[in-house]
C-alpha cells in the first residue's frame, strides 16, 4: 500500500467551528488531492496541489483552504464548519510520469458537523 | 471542465454471471480511464485503466473497453465472485491550466448474490 495517512480518521464538530484535516504521504508523490465522498456524487475534487506552495482549487472548493508547506503533507482546513460539509474526505497522490497517473487514496476522514 | 457520468448506479448479478458498468465523458482531450474499486470503510484503489491509444484491456476477469468516438468506456468483470462486491468509479483524465487530474463518476454499487 502507497504511504498516505489522513487524520484524524473521524471527527465531529459544531457548526461554526474551524477544522483542519492532514493528508501525510511517505512516497514523495508531487500531486496530492482533497476528495469528498457523498451519495449519488461520488467523489469530488475540492482542492489539489502539484507542488509545494502550489495549490487549485477544484469543483466544490468553496468553504475550504489548503496549505502544502512540504512535499509530504497537505492540510484541509474548513474555516467555519457548516452541515453541508459533512461527509467522508479523502486525499490522494499522484505522481505524473509520461504513462502513469494512478492515484493513491488514503483511508478517509468521516466527518460529522452537528 | 470534464463531466464523467456513469450507469447504473446499483447493479445485482448472480455469482458466476457477468456485469458490466458504463461511463462516458465529455472532454475530448481525456486520454486516461481509470477504474477505481472501494470496498467498505476503505479507499478506492485502482483495479484497471486503459489509454486512449488502445481499444480494450484485460486483467484476467476485468476488462475495460473504449469507444472514443463515442466517448464512452465500459468495465466488464467475469465469472464474479462475492469478493467482487463493491462500489466501482470510472474516471477520466482532465487538464487544467496545464494540470492533470482525475474526475470521477458517481460509482456503481455492485451486489454479488451467492
């Protein structure tokens, strides 16, 4: 299995609260990506990085900010939690080579905004 | 951007029987489909892909096929098996401002009944 581990793994907090989610990867991939997981979406790209310092926003990235101050980590962080934004997160990396771009997933952060 | 869309979203087959999942994308500049298998509590991981320079590809009972033409590609898994079980994602391949990154469908959830 690829090196990524997201923490915390679950989380619940309060409408209102900051949260922050971390992303760590051990493979020195150059992309790394924020997905969130909900029924009848799928998963959504909310935010990537192809570089330290270098950050996109994706489809659904309003609410959210990220911050990749080195290769292997990635921070999530919503700045005031809504209850929309409950739902499984997910990172990824990648690393783009002429023929290969499979992305590796981490386990996932379910969570929960009361 | 890419808009990938994927049917059916369940799909029950029999042990032994055949299924297959359908996706198709909007961006004619996707060159790269992969397909992507989540079981429960886990992450995603990629069980197949296939480039846009070939028509079909087999993993001894997965196969994938693609009609660029038509923009759509297909999962076919034989002779299933119990373990088969799972939610299944088709992506493509999309450039952003000279970035690459994967856009999912809405996943397909696949029931193997003994």
């Amino acid at each position: 299995d690829a090196g990524i581990t997201q923490s915390p793994r679950h989380k619940v907090t309060e409408t209102g609260t900051p949260v922050t989610l971390r992303c760590h990867q051990t493979e020195n991939h150059r992309y790394m990506y924020w997905y969130r997981q909900d029924p009848g979406h799928g998963l959504r790209l909310i935010h990537y990085s192809y570089g330290v310092k270098d950050t996109d926003k994706g489809e659904v990235s309003d609410g959210y900010s990220v911050s990749r101050s080195k290769t292997e980590d990635f921070l999530l962080t919503l700045e005031s939690a809504t209850s929309s934004q409950t739902s499984v997160y997910f990172c990824a990396i990648s690393e783009l080579a002429a023929r290969n771009t499979e992305a590796f997933f981490g386990q996932g952060t379910r969570l929960t905004v009361v | 951007g890419e808009n990938v869309e994927q049917h059916p979203s369940t799909l029950s087959v029999q042990e032994g029987d055949s299924a297959v999942i359908k996706c198709t994308y909007s961006d004619s500049a996707s060159n790269y489909f992969p397909w992507y298998k989540q079981e429960l509590g886990k992450g995603p991981q990629l069980i197949i892909d296939i480039r846009s320079n070939v028509g079909e590809k087999k993993d001894q009972r997965i196969a994938v096929t693609l009609n660029k033409t038509a923009k759509h590609f297909s999962l076919h898994i034989t002779e299933t098996q119990p373990e088969d079980s799972a939610v299944y994602f088709c992506a493509a391949n999309a450039y952003d401002l000279g970035n690459e990154k994967l856009t999912f469908g809405t996943g397909t959830r696949l029931t193997i009944i003994p």
